[in-house]
C-alpha cells in the first residue's frame, strides 16, 4: 500500500487528534508517515506505545496566515514538506486539516499541476439517499470559466468510479432551474459544452436535487458549492437534532426501537465518516480534511488517500482530462 503523509502539526485539534488518527489509520493497514516536530509527535506516539516513522519539519502554517507568503517564509512548515515528499515520490499522497489555502497552494506549486489542468478543484463527497454525491468544486475555484467546470465534470467522475464504483457517473450542472437556458451565461455556456462531451450528462440539477439522486456527480464553482455544502451539512445536522429531541419525549420502549436506527442516520451525514475531500487536478493524492477534525476523521481521511493512491486516482485523472 503506497505511504501517505500526514501533516500532523496541522487542525485545531493537532497534534494529539491527528497523532492518534493516525495511529488508528495505521491499525488499519494505512502507511502512514508523521510530519512535524519530531520531539512533539515522538512524544504523542509515546503515548500511544506505537512507532510511527517521523519526517521532522520544524514549522507551522497557521490558519489566518497569507497561503502564499507563508509557503515563501516557512519553507520547512509541515504542509510544504509534505508536499515535497509527494512531488519527490517519497509518498502517495498527503492529508492535511491545515490551512485549506496554504495546502491548495502548496499542492499547485510544489506537487504541480496536471497536464492539462486548468484549475485544480475540491471534490466532496457527501452522504446523500441511493448513494453519495460527489460535489464540486466545494471552495477553490470562486469565480471559473465554462471550461473549468467541463474540466470539473471530468474529474468529478473519476472521483466517483474510484470511490463510488460507478462506471458511468451522471453529472449535473447546480442550477437556479432544469431548463437548458437556465442561469447566467456561465452555467448556459457549460451546458452546451457538458451536453457535448462524452461524459453521461443528465442536465441542470437544482439545490433540492441533492437529496433526490439525480446525479452522482454535481458542478459548479467554488463560491456557489462551498456555500451549497455548508447549508446542505448545516440543515441535515439540524433536522437530525430535531429528530432526536422529538424521539427523546417518546417512551422508554419506542426509543429502544428508533434510536439505533437514528445513530446509524446520523453517522451516515457526519463529516467525519468521509474524513476529507480530494483536491484533484495536481500530481499527486491531496486530502483536505476539516479544520477541527477527530482522531476518527483523521484516520478516515488517511484512508481515503490510501485509497486514492492504490486505485491510480491521479492518472485516471490525467487520462479524463487528456481525453476530454
């Protein structure tokens, strides 16, 4: 199974969260290398009586730091020397609960784009009724051309086949309406060219569509698709605590029935059960996981880039593009 390298120094909850997510991951069969100050996780590990090897970076990209101007000052900050490890074939891929931005700019400069890639994405995966829905882009890309998100739509599907197992993913463009003439003239012009290529395109699909199995795969740009996640996470989380208070108020009896059932629900629309989302686009596997993630998050995310790496994500990828 190909290494994966965590930033261990990154998230709100580092390093002791992401110490022991990878010690669970590892326990899994993930390979996982640490990144980070070597005495600190050395001591985490400590803890755990488990060794785990250690790729020393002596500093720390903050979360309100410039991603750019951090990358230039902290040449030895865990993000970059992650992505190092990646560019120089050390590892398959890396995971980082860090900077969302220095991580993105980190991967396009150092792992380097795609040929081809116009725009690298953020490709979620979110627990939706039949099966998952992969949504992108979910936060990289505010403003994008028809051309990007043709170049989303493809990438998109292969996310899908690789995690999903679907051969031929539906995608749908995120629309104000399903008629083709729907939107502004981006999404009008990324009709016509989704409706042109050969992926299995089933037209614009409206915010409610996300819980109606539509479509496998669903485009848009970044600024629509971080704001469409976060509202669809936020509602999900709120009907289930309704849910729960309501069922709370029942009989002993009616609960020993119902609450099984309603902690499987809400495990299935916890973030943490798919542990990150891909950036896809670069060379090489990128995991970015949520900023406070769990332990339980963090060995999700090592294992959805293991995965990644071990089914070629990468030049999959590669080949959608060059095809496309």
């Amino acid at each position: 199974m190909s290494r994966i390298a965590l930033d261990a120094m990154g998230g709100d909850r580092a390093p002791a969260e992401t110490v022991a997510g990878a010690v669970e991951a590892a326990a899994r069969g993930v390979d996982v290398v640490l990144v980070g100050d070597r005495a600190t996780l050395e001591a985490e590990l400590a803890n755990h009586g488990v060794e785990l090897p250690v790729v020393h970076a002596s500093e720390v990209i903050g979360m309100d730091e410039d991603p750019a101007r951090a990358l230039r000052e902290k040449p030895e900050s865990s993000i970059v020397v992650c992505s190092r490890l990646v560019a120089s074939g050390d590892v398959g891929g890396f995971v980082s609960a860090g900077s969302t931005g220095a991580a993105m700019a980190a991967a396009a400069v150092i792992v380097g784009r795609l040929p081809g890639v116009l725009r690298p994405t953020i490709a979620s995966v979110f627990p939706t009724p039949g099966s998952p829905t992969v949504v992108l882009d979910s936060g990289a890309n505010p403003e994008v051309k028809p051309i990007h998100l043709l170049q989303f739509a493809v990438m998109g599907s292969v996310v899908a086949q690789v995690y999903l197992h679907i051969e031929e993913p539906r995608v749908g463009l995120l629309n104000i309406g399903e008629e083709p003439g729907k939107g502004r003239e981006l999404e009008r012009q990324a009709y016509t060219l989704l409706e042109q290529s050969e992926l299995r395109f089933v037209g614009n699909v409206e915010g409610r569509d996300l819980v109606t199995d539509r479509a496998d795969v669903i485009v848009t740009d970044g600024f629509t698709g971080n704001i469409f996640l976060k509202t669809t996470e936020g509602a999900a989380q709120m009907v289930a605590g309704m849910v729960m208070e309501a069922i709370s108020r029942t009989p002993p009896d009616v609960q020993a029935v119902v609450l099984p059932e309603l902690g499987d629900m809400r495990r299935r629309i916890d973030y943490e059960e798919t542990g990150g989302a891909h950036l896809v686009g670069v060379n090489g596997v990128v995991v970015i996981a949520h900023g406070a993630s769990s332990r339980r998050a963090v060995a999700n995310a090592l294992g959805m880039a293991a995965e990644g790496a071990e089914r070629d994500l990468v030049g999959l990828v590669a080949t959608g593009i060059a095809s496309a």
